[in-house]
C-alpha cells in the first residue's frame, strides 16, 4: 500500500462498521424478521426477496434503519399477500425501535486511535443513513469530542465528497479516507485523486459488495490497530520530510 504522507493533513473515518458494530445488528433483525415470515415462505426466499426490496427502495427511502424497516413491511406484506396481521407489524416496528437503541459498540482501538491522531491531523466522521439514527449514535459514543466536523450523508458518491472537501476547505491531496467498504469508503475517494485506506468488516451487506478481482486490486489493513501503524508512520515520515526541508 503505498500513501504519500507528507501530503495528508485531514483524516476521515467512516462510521458504521468502522468505528462501531452495525452491520451485526441488521443481520440479527433480518433473522427475527425471517422467522417471522416462515409461517408462510422458507428463509432463503424471503431473504432474497427482502434483499430486493431494500435496494429498489434506496432511492425513496435512503441508507438507515427507518428505511430497512418500510422495507421489511412491505416485503411482509408482499409475501402474505396482505394477509399479515397487525400484530405482526406490530413486532417488525417493535424490532426497529430494537435497533435503534442497540448500544453503540466501539470496534477495538478506536479511541485510542483517536487519541494519538487528534491535534495531529484535522478529524472528520463522514457517514451515510439517516441523519436522527446517526446524530444519535455519535451522541452515544463518546467519541464525537475527538472530530473537527461531522458530515452525515444520503449517499457517498464522488460528487457527496467533492462537496465535503470543497465546504470544509480541503485539497484532494491533503485529505485521507479510512472505511470499510471499498464501494462507499474507497472507490469514490480514489476517483477524486485523494487517498484511501481499506479496513473491512468482518461481515458486507450484500449492497456494499464489489467484485473479488476488484479486491484484489486495493490491499486490505486487518484492523484499526494497523491503522495506528500506518499514523505512526504517516507522522515519522511528515516530521522528517519538514526536517529535510
């Protein structure tokens, strides 16, 4: 992996499933859900029609669990042929409202990396969901003090980060993106001339995906303890590049 250090002045993390557990929660609601419908299909269909749904339904409804929720509704829905009961319903908001008060788990390391990064580098969060659920995760993490600004939005597209980089002042040169999904986190990043660093979670939502010869092409860090490698690293080489000059 090679990054030019000398030229990195911002740092910015992804959120979910970078610096907290996320993805496990809507896998263990996905499941409740699915054992909710058994009574009238077998999982892998309404797994894979769940699935379907959920994605033609990111452009109406965005990234988040409110989203996921209308999701599985209208799947029950669909699948039942309307013959779901109210009680039912009832169960799926129930394990939404679940979700939404889900602890918020910080990954190993993270605060320590936060720690030995701060006053070092200027520190965004640039997350993607809904803006309530987010605002409200950070709030509950007790990280929120160790960034310089918070960018919460619909969707992370070249465009969304150009405009990120462009509010806040910052060259593409000077700005490094850390997450773990190469689609969202990376790709985009990479396509402005910035840098990127790839920490994947140990499990994807199918969405967030790519290719595997795609990954091939973008080397992977374990974990965030790398990360505090690379930063240690990042901050030698910065020191001896000013001595140097």
């Amino acid at each position: 992996m090679t990054l030019n250090s000398s030229q990195i002045r911002v740092i910015a993390f992804d959120a979910d499933d970078t610096l907290w557990r996320n993805e496990d929660i809507f896998i263990h609601a996905q499941d409740e859900f699915i054992n909710l419908l058994l009574p009238y299909h077998d999982e892998s269909y309404v797994r894979s029609h769940l699935g379907e749904v959920q994605i033609n339904n990111l452009e109406h409804f965005g990234y988040g669990i409110k989203g996921f929720t209308l999701s599985m509704i209208e799947t029950a829905i669909e699948l039942t042929e309307g013959r779901i009961t109210g009680n039912e319903i009832h169960e799926i908001i129930q394990l939404a409202k679940c979700m939404l008060a889900s602890p918020v788990e910080l990954l190993p390391n993270v605060e320590s990396l936060l720690s030995q990064l701060k006053g070092q580098f200027r520190l965004l969060v640039i997350t993607k969901g809904d803006l309530l659920d987010q605002e409200s995760k950070l709030a509950r993490s007790g990280i929120a003090d160790y960034f310089d600004a918070i960018e919460i939005v619909s969707d992370k597209t070249s465009a969304a980060y150009q405009q990120i980089l462009q509010r806040h002042k910052i060259s593409a040169e000077h700005f490094l993106m850390v997450g773990n999904s190469l689609k969202s986190d990376i790709l985009p990043v990479l396509d402005l001339g910035a840098q990127a660093l790839h920490v994947p979670y140990h499990t994807t939502w199918d969405h967030e995906k790519v290719a595997d010869e795609t990954l091939l092409h973008y080397p992977q860090l374990g974990t965030l303890s790398d990360v505090a490698q690379v930063t240690d690293w990042l901050n030698l080489s910065t020191t001896m590049d000013k001595k140097a000059v």
